[in-house]
C-alpha cells in the first residue's frame, strides 16, 4: 500500500534538523525500499524548512509508524506532528522520475 507522510517540525528546533541531518538521510537511504521519496517543506524556496513529506510504501499503516519512529529526526524530537494518509495513485501504470 502506499501512504503519504506529512510531518510538521517544532519551530523551536531547528538546530535539531541541522545536527541530526546526514544521520537522517542516510536512515532514508538505508530505507529506500519503503520511504519512496523524501523531502523538507518549506513556505517559500528560501526559508528554513518547517517539515517533510514522504510518499511510503509498507504493508499497513502501523509499520509506517513503526518505520517513522526508527527515523532520527523523530527519535530526537524535531517532529511536532505527523499525518499518516491512505494514497492511491490516479494513473498506475505512469511512472515519474523526480
């Protein structure tokens, strides 16, 4: 199945996202398999990112949490809020390289 993961980052600790930052993209790397794709969010290009989205792929939406608690950015309090929602794709058969 496939989810859409939206997190929102506490704004009191952004030092957090700086510090833990290469543990948390190699822990993406190293879960390539299930997080599909990753990135910060950000109001405009140049601000300071407020949190992230993931596009998931796990069997149920417990192992995306059980995946999500794992992450270093959630382990050490970056994480402010998390949505977890149900994606299905309109097009199956396209395929879209970002």
């Amino acid at each position: 199945m496939l989810f859409v993961v939206r997190f929102t980052d506490r704004s009191d600790k952004f030092d957090v996202r700086q510090a833990h930052m290469q543990a948390h993209l190699d822990w993406l790397d190293d879960n390539s398999d299930q997080v599909l794709i990753g990135g910060g969010l950000r109001e405009s290009l140049d601000d300071r990112a407020i949190g992230g989205l993931w596009i998931a792929q796990s069997e149920s939406k417990a192992d995306v949490v059980s995946l999500l608690e794992t992450d270093p950015f959630w382990i050490e309090g970056l994480r402010e809020n998390v949505e977890i929602l149900h994606w299905t794709k309109a097009f199956e058969d396209r395929q879209v390289q970002i």
